[in-house]
C-alpha cells in the first residue's frame, strides 16, 4: 500500500508470534497474526501492529509423574529483539493514570520492507505495583485483570499510535474482540475532533468507516464479556452504555459485539466459520449494520516450509517465497525428491522426540500427529477412545508412531485431563502403537511436528473448528491431513489426493458423546482400511498424495492470499 502512497493499516492483536525466543503467544491466533505481518511484509503493505510485551509470556508447560499439567513463567531477554522507544503516554485505569511505553521489532520480508511491530509495557516506576503487572503474562490473572490488559492494548494502542505520529492511519484491523476498546478510543478522538465532549451517531459511523474486525472462534469462551458495573468501575465512565447501538449487550460488555457494531467489513477464518459466524453472531430480532464475510486463513510459506522442502523448491521453483502460487509445480519435481525431502524432515522430528522422551521412535513406522491447543473440543483423546482396536489394527496393518503435544490454559481442568489421560494410556498398547506427549509446544517444536509426521491428525467436534492452519503447514511439507470435516479441511480436503476425511460435513443431532463415538469408529476405519495400508504398501500412490497435497493447498493456504484479500475488501474498500 505504501507504493501507491496510502496511509499505513494499524493491526492490533493480543498475541504475535514474531521470534521462536520471544514468547509472546499463545498458539494458532498468536501465530496467524505473525504470519499475517511476515506475508504482509513480503508485499510491501504500509502497515504496523501493536500487541502487549508479555514479559512473562503464556507459560512454560511442564508434566508431573502422573500427566498433570503445572505452568511457570517464560522470561525473555526484551533488549535482544526489541528496542525502547523514546515516547510515553497515559491510559485511566479506576481513577489512575497509568503510564506506558512502547519497544519496537521489526518484520522483515523477503524485499525487505519492513513492518514495526509495538509491544506496549506498563513496567515503569511511575505506575503502582500491580498496575506493573498487566504487560507481564497472555491470559493470565482473572477477568478484571483481562480487562485492564484490553484498556491498556485499545485506548493504550491508538494513543502510543498518536504518540509517535501516526495520525493518518486509514485501517484498524482488530484480530479477535480483544483490541475492541480501541474503538472506544476513535470515537472520542471523533467527537473531540467535532468540539464535543461525547460521541454520537455521526462519530459512530466515522469510526466504522476506519475499523476491520476479524473473528476467530464460535467457541463461546473465546469471546470475551464483562459486567456493566466491572466496565464503569474500570473505565471510570457512565457514558457508555448510554449508546446501545454501540456498547450494550444483554447488560454487559461484549467485545465481539463492541467490534461488530464498530466495524465496516467483519470476517471469520474459513468458508464454513463465516456460516458458523452468521448464525451465532447476526441478530434477527434487532437491526444491525454489519455482515460476516470469510477470508480463509493461512500459513506464512517462508516461515513454516522446513530446510528440507525449502531447499527443494529453491531448486526447482525458485521464487517461490516471493510468488506462492508458483508451488503448484510441484508436480514437476521427482517423486523421489519429495520423499528424501520429507525422510530428512522426519528424521530430524525422530531425534527430537528420541531426545526428549527416550520412546526409541524410529523413521520407517508410520508416524501420526496430533499437536493442539489442549481443551475439550479439540478432541485430542479420539483417536485412544478404543485402545483394544488401535492396538489390534495396528497390528493387522502396520505399527504405528503417535505424537501428541500441545498446552491446556491454567484455568481449563478438563484440558489438562485430555492431557493426563493421554498420558496414562500411552504405555498400555506397546509395542504396536507408540505415543509420546512432548511439553512445551511452541513454534519450533510446530516446525519439528508438522514437518515430520506422515500423516496431520485433527479431529475437532463440528463446527466449532474455525480453521486450524497446522494442517496447511503439514500440507506445505508434503504431509496429507485426516480431519474432522470442519475450519479450512471442507475447503482443503480432496479424498484419496490432498488427504482424507473423517466421516463428512452434513449436521448432526447427537449428542457429544454419540458424535465422539460415531467420529471415532470412522477414524479407525480410515486408517485400517485406506490409510496405513497405503502409506506400507503402496509408496508411488502414497508419493502423488504428498506431492498432491503441495501442489493444491500450499498455493492457496498461505497468508500472502489471504492478506491480498483483506487488502481487496477491506483495507482499499
């Protein structure tokens, strides 16, 4: 955008991932919104973000003897990545005027435009001792604590954004209803701007007109609300809720309605989460202004593509990384080389696992993963719901090598029992079935897994799968997926060619347990009577489905597509 002299697009995001050794994510948000700013780098857009500092990050995972999850901080060296910037602002937090500062990074694409990235800290000596704290860890604390962290990302951004002059900017792009509050920010800018002392109708749309709001999850617990009176204590303002059209929602603040209602052009991740979206989200009693597109997600393709494959479509197709559609010549490049290339990605995903657990995994068993934020829906469970049968077809068709990795939050117990669960059942189906849970999954244990498996297990209970990008950055290293029919795997799957599917997309009325059940019988049929055949005794077919897999999704799945949509409807609109 900058090439055409437009002013720049102002991306606010809870989490970015930027830096394997920064931790300041949490999992597939954080990392689609890193992959979002590294494509958006590639392209030359004029575009800078803001996020919190995070000095303690999500947490580090560890797994006690009998597979319960503990957590502890991550602290990383700030000076390293980031600098100080020479500004300092306010935001009003219960009557106190908290100072912030920002430190900058820099994404760099492969022209090497630049995007600065704001990370914005209340660790100053100015501020009260837990008013310290609120930059210090993702997610944590409780719901007031939530809160002030989203003051200090919305109000806090646009004024740091002020404060460093950029007074211009054409789009506010918020990833998630987290960064919602900064819409409460424009419109008093508007109504100052007009000699008013409050906002009204005409600032509404003024603001609406400058705001992008993407959704991520029809998971209601993704979906942040708080009370009317936590809102007016925090805030210290009885305004608010004055303006219905703008700030009520059934007697509290909701941030996913705040950003709807503030926002000229709103999107869910996948063709299927925009339906999702629609039904949950688009009232049929009240008038509203807004509807609910789809730009599917994606995965950086520079970032997520492993030395092994990097180094072979450099040979072949070069270009690739500035041109990702140009991957669809895969099918040009030798079967042979693509298997070398993925023999060599999962041997070094075999030491990493033999490294850390000691489980004697070795490259030629057929290697599931399954590498999720661990928590209920996910399902990480289904495929050990019948020991007995793994075991057995297993043993019928081959043995089989499972890796399971992925952190429960500290509030979710029933995560952290899909994960000791796990844990106990991995040593009853030896030796036919091998299972290991690595801790600490983070970006570089994602490169290692979605790299080196044979096959990307997901099996989410519908629809509550919005996308699911781990599967596209599979794909880009030749790995098929077999999934749940729901997020991106609807538009991705081509059966017996790009993967398989796990039953089909029709609705259903059973029950949760009926639905796993049901789910779990189709996962086993698939692997004992197409799957695991396939991959032991049919290598030429099994190699045109790697190949395949590239060749159709890595030209669509990534996040150069999807930021030249956004830029399409919504940041030029």
């Amino acid at each position: 955008m900058n090439k055409i002299n437009r002013p720049a697009v102002a991306y606010f995001s809870m989490e970015i991932a930027l830096h394997p050794d920064m931790p300041t994510y949490s999992g597939g948000l954080g990392m689609l919104a890193g992959d979002t700013l590294r494509a958006a780098a590639d392209l030359g857009i004029s575009m800078i973000a803001v996020t919190l500092l995070h000095r303690q990050g999500y947490f580090s995972q560890s797994l006690d003897a009998s597979g319960w999850q503990h957590e502890g901080p991550i602290p990383w060296n700030i000076e390293r990545y980031c600098h100080e910037l020479p500004i300092r602002t306010d935001v009003t937090i219960e009557g106190r005027h908290m100072q912030l500062r920002a430190w900058k990074y820099e994404v760099t694409g492969c022209g090497r435009h630049v995007i600065p990235v704001l990370l914005l800290d209340t660790d100053l000596e100015e501020n009260s001792d837990w008013d310290r704290t609120l930059t210090n860890n993702l997610y944590g604390g409780d719901s007031h604590y939530r809160l002030c962290q989203e003051v200090v990302l919305g109000v806090g951004g646009v004024r740091v954004l002020r404060a460093l002059g950029y007074n211009d900017v054409a789009r506010f792009h918020m990833n998630e209803g987290h960064a919602a509050l900064l819409g409460l920010e424009l419109l008093d800018e508007s109504a100052k701007s007009a000699g008013r002392s409050t906002f009204n109708t005409e600032d509404v749309q003024t603001v609406r007109r400058n705001c992008i709001f993407t959704t991520h999850t029809p998971v209601s617990a993704g979906h942040d609300r708080f009370p009317i009176d936590q809102v007016q204590r925090t805030l210290g303002r009885s305004d608010l809720f004055d303006n219905h059209e703008v700030f009520c929602c059934a007697g509290e603040l909701n941030m996913t309605y705040l950003a709807l209602n503030l926002s000229h052009y709103v999107n869910g991740v996948a063709k299927k989460h925009g339906e999702v979206s629609r039904k949950m989200l688009v009232p049929r009693d009240i008038d509203h202004h807004y509807t609910i597109d789809h730009i599917t997600n994606g995965g950086h393709l520079g970032t997520w593509a492993t030395p092994s494959f990097a180094n072979l479509f450099d040979r072949f197709l070069p270009g690739w990384r500035e041109d990702n559609a140009s991957l669809r010549g895969v099918l040009s490049i030798p079967a042979a080389e693509v298997w070398k290339a993925h023999q060599a990605a999962k041997q070094n995903l075999i030491d990493e696992i033999n490294v850390r657990t000691q489980a004697s995994f070795d490259i030629k068993t057929f290697t599931l993963g399954f590498a999720r934020r661990a928590t209920a829906y996910k399902r990480a469970n289904l495929l050990l719901h019948d020991t007995i049968r793994l075991r057995n077809l297993a043993e019928q068709t081959g043995r089989v090598q499972i890796v399971f990795a992925g952190k429960a939050h500290p509030h979710d117990k029933q995560g952290k029992q899909l994960i000791q669960e796990i844990m106990r059942l991995k040593d009853t189906i030896l030796p036919e079935v091998k299972i290991v849970y690595l801790e600490n999954y983070d970006w570089d244990l994602a490169r290692f897994i979605t790299s080196g498996v044979d096959v990307w297990l997901n099996t989410p209970q519908p629809p509550l799968e919005a996308s699911g990008t781990s599967g596209m950055k599979a794909a880009l290293n030749g790995v098929p997926s077999l999934s749940i029919l729901d997020g991106w795997w609807i538009e991705g799957c081509i059966e017996d060619v790009t993967g398989w599917a796990i039953g089909d997309a029709k609705s259903s009325d059973m029950g949760e347990a009926d639905c796993s059940a049901r789910d779990g019988n189709l996962l086993y049929e698939k692997l004992q009577n197409v799957v695991i055949p396939l991959y032991y005794e049919q290598r030429d077919a099994w190699l045109r489905i790697m190949s395949h897999t590239i060749a159709l999704n890595a030209p669509y799945f990534n996040t150069q597509r999807m930021i030249q949509q956004y830029v399409l409807k919504a940041y030029y609109e």
